[in-house]
C-alpha cells in the first residue's frame, strides 16, 4: 500500500467532515424546489473545488486509478487527473441520486435487477438475512427500497460519528424511517437486538469494505494486484446471527441503477479450530466479487 493510500485507509474516520449545514441544507433544498438540471452546475463545481484543494483525497484517489488501471486494462484509466475528475464528476451526481432516492424521486423504472426472482424470493419468504454490501456504486438507492416497499425493514450498520451533517439532511430527506446502527458501538447488547431482527423477518446491512474506525481487526487479502486489508466484523456478525448471508452491489448506468444480490452462504460457520483460516477464506471470497463488478 502506498504512503497516500495508508494515509487515507488510516485516517479517514479521524478526519472532520468538510462543508457546512447551512450549504447542505442549501443544497437539499435547492433539489426538492429546483430541477435536477439547474441543480447539477452547482454540484459539478464544488466537487471541483474538492478535487483541485482536497490533496490528501486527490492522492488516494490516485493511488487507488492506478491500481484500477493496472488490474482493469482500460484504456485511458489510470493516474491522471481526467480520469480523477470522472471519478468525483460520478460521486457529486451520485449525491443527487441519494437525496432523489430519499425523496422518492427514484422510482423502481430506474431499477435493474440482475436476479430479481432471489430478491422476490427474500422479501416473499418472510426470513431475515444478513447483506454484506460495497462502496462500489450508490448504497442510498438499495436502503431507499425499505422506503419503497414496507415489507423490507432494513437495519443499516454505518459509521456516523463524523457525518452528523449529513445524516441531519438525510432524515430530513425521509431516512428517519430506517433504523441506523452506529456500528463503533457494535457490542454484545447490540448483537442480541440484531438477532431480534433477523427474529422478526427483518433485513441487517453491513458494508463489507469498511477499514474499522477505532483499530479493530482485519485480514489482508488479494485485491486489484496487491494486498488490501479488510474487516473481518461482517463474517464474525454473520456467524452470531446465523441467518442467511447475501452480498449486493449497486452499479450506475447512465440514468439507472442495477442492483446485484448474490447468495453468499445459507448459514455461514467459523469453525474454531480453523477461525482465522475460514475468516481468510470467506474475506477473500467477499474480495473476489468486489473485483468482479469493479472489473
């Protein structure tokens, strides 16, 4: 891993959140009364600014162009400050998806199921289920389906300690009505309310490639050329709650989102004798598919 690379994996839940709540607040209010159209020029000039003072996010983001580029081979990926600016172009209309989806702009027309007869079969079944997901694509469109249909009941695990603004413009935006986990305090009672709700038929989602904020344990695997560190907290989880287990991605195509659930494991098992090596094992597996669609 590179020195920007470590920097950003390290420091990133340390870091204050950048912005303000009136200009967020501002933001939001100019999407629900003004169209997306006028609203994006405002949007694709302060990613802007983020991407020419931000330096320390630049660089990670460099780092990580040139690893994509490298594993990838596509043409014109790479290092270069071109394919940087797609990147945080990307992110800043991902924004406006995620306040879209809140406000139930998002439709399921702009929805593509890769298989949607398992996620029919998930909902329809009444059980509760364990999704390990990404930051690979828009997270805010797959939670915004508890809006949609009421008989998802989503628990989302998150960390949230530094991104009080933008939680703040989320509920307001209609995220109130799931329930969020802040995941820094994922003790035992917590874990025993999680079992409840997967009792009760209701869905827990964990992000399967999030470093933990304060130190907590991780397992290198094989990701895009070299070795990458990733949490081990969702297999731990998931064998506590002994549910079944499902990976999602959600990808953005033009105008429309395709929302990939993967079956993972009926019941995942960490064999004590074997923890740490079914631990590698279940990690890399999770790190194989995230290659996959990132590829």
């Amino acid at each position: 891993m590179s020195a920007a690379a470590g920097m950003a994996a390290e420091g990133w839940a340390q870091r204050r959140e950048r912005g303000t709540l009136f200009l967020m607040k501002l933001c939001f209010l100019g999407l629900r009364w003004l169209p997306r159209p006028v609203m994006l020029p405002f949007v694709r000039l302060a990613v802007l600014y983020f991407l020419v003072f931000g330096r320390a996010a630049r660089m990670a983001v460099f780092d990580y162009l040139a690893r994509a580029g490298a594993a990838c081979a596509v043409p014109g990926l790479g290092a270069n400050w071109r394919s940087a600016w797609r990147l945080y172009r990307e992110f800043g209309d991902a924004i406006l998806d995620r306040l879209d989806a809140w406000l139930g702009r998002l439709g399921l027309e702009r929805l593509i199921f890769e298989d949607f007869p398992l996620v029919q079969s998930m909902r329809e079944s009444g059980r509760g289920a364990l999704i390990i997901g990404s930051h690979l694509g828009n997270l805010e469109v797959f939670r915004a389906l508890g809006e949609l249909n009421s008989k998802i009941v989503l628990n989302v695990l998150l960390h949230t300690r530094h991104a009080g603004r933008y939680n703040e413009i989320l509920a307001q935006a209609g995220a109130s009505q799931l329930r969020l986990w802040q995941v820094t305090s994922l003790d035992a009672a917590t874990t025993l309310k999680l079992r409840e709700r997967i009792a009760a038929g209701e869905w827990v989602f964990i992000a399967g490639d999030r470093v933990p904020v304060h130190g907590g344990r991780t397992i290198e695997v094989d990701f895009l050329g070299s070795r990458a560190p990733l949490p081990i907290g969702p297999y731990i989880l998931a064998s506590v709650l002994e549910c079944p287990v499902y990976l999602m991605f959600c990808l953005r195509e033009g105008r429309r989102y395709r929302i990939v659930v993967e079956r993972f494991a009926e019941r995942l098992s960490l064999p004590r004798p074997d923890r740490q090596r079914s631990l590698a094992d279940w990690a890399q597996r999770y790190a194989g598919r995230l290659e996959h669609w990132l590829r």
